[in-house]
C-alpha cells in the first residue's frame, strides 16, 4: 500500500453562514464567540465540544476552530490546533505574534471554551499567542466528559506567565461547562 502524502483537514460547513464580526473587543466578547462556536459545533454534530479564536490586537477575528477529532480522523485536530493552523495560513507565518522581519505582532489573544489540553498548552507557546482566555477548566472537561486533558506541568500558569504569555481563566466557565453537559447528554460523549 502507497502512503497518501498529503493531509487535508477542514472545518464544517456550517461556519460559512456563522455571523461573524470583523471586531471582539473585550474578552467576554472573545470567549462568548469561542463558546458560541463549541455550542454550534455540538448542535451539527460536526465535532467535539470545544470551540476556539485567535484575535489581533486591534481585537480583530484571525481564525477560529473547532474540534474536528472523530470527522478528520486525526487526533491533533483540537479546537486551538485548527485555529492555530488556519492563523498560520492566513497570516503565512509559523509564529503568530511575530512579523516576517522578527518584529512583534499583537498582542494575540487565543479564546478557547475550555482549558488547553497537553497537546493545545505546548501549541500555544509555539504558535505565539501573547493571551490565553479560557472558560471551562480541564477538571471541568474530565468531571464533565470522558475527555483525558493530559498532563500539564504543575505550575503550568506560570510556566506560560514566565514566557510573556498573560492567562485569564474561568471567564463564562459556566457557559462552557453547560456546552459540555449538552454534548455529553446528546452524544454519549464520542470523541
């Protein structure tokens, strides 16, 4: 058997009528689009319950993502990784919070429904996001779900703090939380 060697991951169909604003300013607004998007993703049964955006610092949308796990079959396609991805594309760049030239870009600001996983917490530091906003935290996803959000280091707060990387958690936690119980009532909770 030859090896396919190209890899094509896509987000639903569905965001394409999304209504989208040009700008977020504030962080509730931020983290109500990254809930909103893990709410809709579990209504179309297009993905896990996780939602995410990355922002420029005039607050203007980059990308966004959503879980696509089980419709990609690719266990890296978590919310922030598509997020991170299509930044990246978009802006043509692996760092995003640094210009062709080495100059800085942003602040960027990630908002993602629920805590980063392992996987999400070490993309984060190597996208270049300079905010983490955060909902639900990843007791909340492993109380809630069948989720293992992996290890993290024990201090990995000020692990991020001490990279420039500023973390705001807990912001419309319940809102997260209840997209969690929805998806975990409705679905039985598949990955």
């Amino acid at each position: 058997m030859t090896p396919l060697l190209q890899l094509h991951l896509t987000l639903p169909a569905w965001l394409h009528e999304f209504p989208f604003a040009a700008h977020y300013p504030g962080d509730e607004a931020k983290m109500a689009l990254a809930i909103e998007l893990s709410r809709h993703n579990v209504e179309a049964g297009s993905g896990g319950p996780f939602g995410a955006a990355i922002f420029g610092a005039d607050d203007r949308l980059i990308a966004i993502g959503v879980n696509r796990v089980v419709p990609m079959n690719c266990s890296v396609a978590h919310a922030e990784m598509m997020a991170f991805m299509l930044a990246q594309q978009r802006l043509q760049r692996p760092r995003l919070n640094r210009n062709d030239d080495g100059s800085a870009y942003g602040p960027v600001t990630l908002a993602t429904s629920a805590m980063p996983c392992c996987q999400c917490f070490g993309a984060s530091i190597w996208a270049g996001i300079d905010r983490l906003l955060m909902g639900a935290r990843s007791q909340d996803v492993e109380a809630l779900t069948h989720f293992d959000e992996g290890p993290l280091p024990h201090d990995w707060m000020g692990s991020l703090n001490q990279r420039g990387i500023e973390v705001i958690r807990d912001l419309q936690r319940e809102a997260a939380c209840e997209v969690l119980r929805s998806y975990t009532a409705g679905q039985g909770a598949s990955y």
